[in-house]
C-alpha cells in the first residue's frame, strides 16, 4: 500500500488544448478515491500520468514521497485495470493471471500458489482452464481484476472498468470490489463517469470539470453540502431542483411560489440566491405536516417501484450549471419552456399526469447558491 500525491499536475497537448490543469490530490494510504466527471473533463488522463502512460506537462507525482513524475510505468509499482479487460485471448485464465509473474521469473511453484489463492478470492476457481472467450463480461472482469491483484502491487488504478457491462451485473461487481478492498485495503484510484458508482465505492470523491478540481470530499458531503452549482447538479440523481429566488421577510420568492425560511438560515441576510431543493426533500404533506408546502401541476410520472419520481413545471428561467452536452442540458425543460423540477415520492402516494397536488418543502435542508459565482452561502 502506498500514498499517492498529485502536486499541480497539468497536461497540455501539443495543439494547446489542456486537458487537465494545475490539479493537486492526496491518496492516502489504502484509500479507495473516485475521479468523476462528465465525458472529457481530464479524470481518464490524470489517471494515465499517474500510472505513467501520459507524460506530465507541469507538476509532479509522489508515491510514498518518492517522486515518480518522469519513472516509466514499470518502476512505480501500480496495476491497472482497463474499461477494455485486456485479456490475452489464446491465454487460459490460469496463465492469464500468472503471465504478470512469469514476466518477473518468478517460480512456477510460487505462481501457481499466487494464481490459486486470488482465483479462490474472485471465484474463478472452475474457470481457470477456460479461455477468455468462453466467459461472461463478468467473469472476465474479474480475471482483469485478479491479473493486477496477483501482483500485490502499492496501488490499483481502475479506468471505467464496469462500463461494459450490463446495468444488473455492475451492480453486483460494485458489491464484489467493495468486497476485495476490505479484504486486500490496497490504495485505489477509481476513474467513473457515473456518478452511483462513485458514490458507492469510493471512501472520498473528486469530482473535475474541464480539467480541475472542483471538491474533494466523502459522498455524504458532495450530497449534503456540494461546494458549488456544478457539483450539486452533477451528483444526485434525479439531479438537485435549481431555481433563482429573490428573498426578503425571511421568504424566498420564486415562481409564484413563496417557501418561509427556517429563523437561523443564511440566506435571510440576502436580497437574492439561486436556492436547490433535492427531489428527496419535497415530499407529501402527510408525512411532513410542518414543512411548508407549494401546488403544482403533474406533467409525467415515473412509477419505479419502490418511489415515484413526478415531473412538473415552474414558471422561471432554468438555471445553467454547465453540467453535460447541450443536449442533455435541454432536457432540464418542457415542451413549452418551463423549467423541469421532481419530486422522488413513496410508492404509495398515488398521483398521475394532469393532477394538481400539494408538496411539503423540507426548508430545513435548502440548499444556497451564489448568483453571480455559484459557490455555496453558508451551511
């Protein structure tokens, strides 16, 4: 296990385009941190300058202190997992994960014994004399898996290896590389544009945007207090409800709605803010009868079994956070122009398009928004 130190790391392209710029970033030793982002935003080649696949235009990289900036790959002692699995296809499982060790002349006995025991822990111990071709994406991932624990190298560095499987089996490997870092608690980096699996396997989050970083933090915080628009439309899903308020005798005003600020909310001290409301916090009456609420009209509804997510409208402009293409930056409107909020009810509370229905505000956990710069005010 080791600490992996990123200082000031920038990379610069030839034709000048940066794809990440001026990041600095501790891994502590046996830490699981996930680098997320949407598509492009430099997290696939900070990993790579880390593993030493991409050279460094400024800054440097430490493991254990010892600087690592300009080693080739093989000196730095870190095994990578690709989206891609890499398996040598005319290779059987078995000599696929000892092939590492071989390369290092290690004894045949002491490869066979290092192949046997990580099989056991991945349970890939009746497909070992299968060939590459003959498995599932899952168990082949899992042998991709087993060939860089068989190393026992100081670092993991994951890029988007789940990516390529099914929405049912990502769910159970996301179980089992929980599993394998409580077991083995070697340090890992783990690069993910999806923002449930960052959430769920990593102990702290990074999240970059264009190439820098915007918040470092456990998943609770990035959810309960994200430092900015950015980071508080990017995680959370549905995504957090945004709007431009004006706020004066202790109510924020928006959209012909008025919400009662709780008496120690910072906000009261301002004239306006752009105010989030998670869909988790607007929830029915019934159960939160001391909270106030807002009418809305139902414009779709989405049943997924254990809640309801209901989409409806407000009349007020949408609030830009940069977050994904235009085209998915659209979709956070209706077809006649109003902006798109939900609300993520319980199973039981009955409703579909075209009703008109009350909603409780939880006031107690708004979330506020600088207007001009996006950062958070206050707690």
């Amino acid at each position: 296990m080791a600490v992996i130190t990123v200082d000031g790391v920038s990379k610069v392209f030839d034709k000048g385009a940066t794809a990440v710029d001026n990041v600095s970033l501790e891994v502590a030793d046996g830490e699981f941190m996930v680098l997320v982002g949407p598509s492009g935003c430099g997290k696939s080649t900070l990993l790579r300058m880390i593993a030493g696949l991409e050279s460094v235009t400024h800054g440097g990289v430490l493991i254990d202190g010892r600087d690592v900036t300009y080693a080739p790959s093989k000196d730095r002692d870190l095994a990578m997992v690709f989206q891609n699995y890499a398996l040598y296809p005319h290779m059987t499982v078995r000599k696929n994960l000892g092939f590492g060790l071989k390369l290092r002349r290690m004894p045949k006995s002491d490869i066979d014994a290092k192949v046997t025991e990580v099989a056991t822990m991945l349970g890939l111990d009746e497909l070992l004399e299968r060939k590459p071709g003959q498995l599932s994406g899952g168990q082949r991932q899992r042998v991709a898996m087993g060939r860089a624990l068989v190393r026992q190298p100081v670092g993991f560095l994951m890029d988007e290896p789940l990516s390529n499987l099914d929405a049912k089996l990502r769910v159970t490997m996301r179980a089992e590389l929980s599993r394998l870092h409580a077991e083995v608690g070697t340090t890992t980096i783990y690069v993910t544009h999806d923002q449930i699996e960052a959430m769920t396997l990593g102990q702290r989050v990074a999240i970059l945007r264009n190439g820098t970083l915007q918040q470092v933090a456990s998943p609770t915080e990035l959810f309960h207090r994200p430092v900015n628009l950015f980071c508080a439309a990017f995680i959370g899903s549905p995504q957090m409800n945004l709007v431009e308020a004006t706020i004066s005798d202790g109510e924020a005003r928006f959209a012909g709605m008025v919400i009662p600020l709780p008496v120690d909310s910072p906000l009261r001290s301002l004239d306006r803010a752009i105010l989030g409301i998670r869909p988790s916090d607007l929830v029915a009456p019934v159960t939160a009868p001391e909270f106030p609420t807002i009418s809305v009209g139902i414009d779709a509804v989405e049943d997924l079994g254990a809640h309801v997510h209901v989409a409806f409208g407000i009349d007020a402009p949408r609030v830009v956070t940069d977050v994904g293409s235009e085209d998915e930056e659209a979709e956070a409107y209706l077809l006649d122009g109003r902006t798109v909020w939900t609300a993520e009810l319980p199973d039981r509370y009955r409703v579909a398009a075209g009703d008109r229905v009350e909603l409780a505000v939880r006031n107690d956990r708004l979330h506020a928004f600088d207007v001009a710069t996006g950062l958070r005010i206050g707690d």
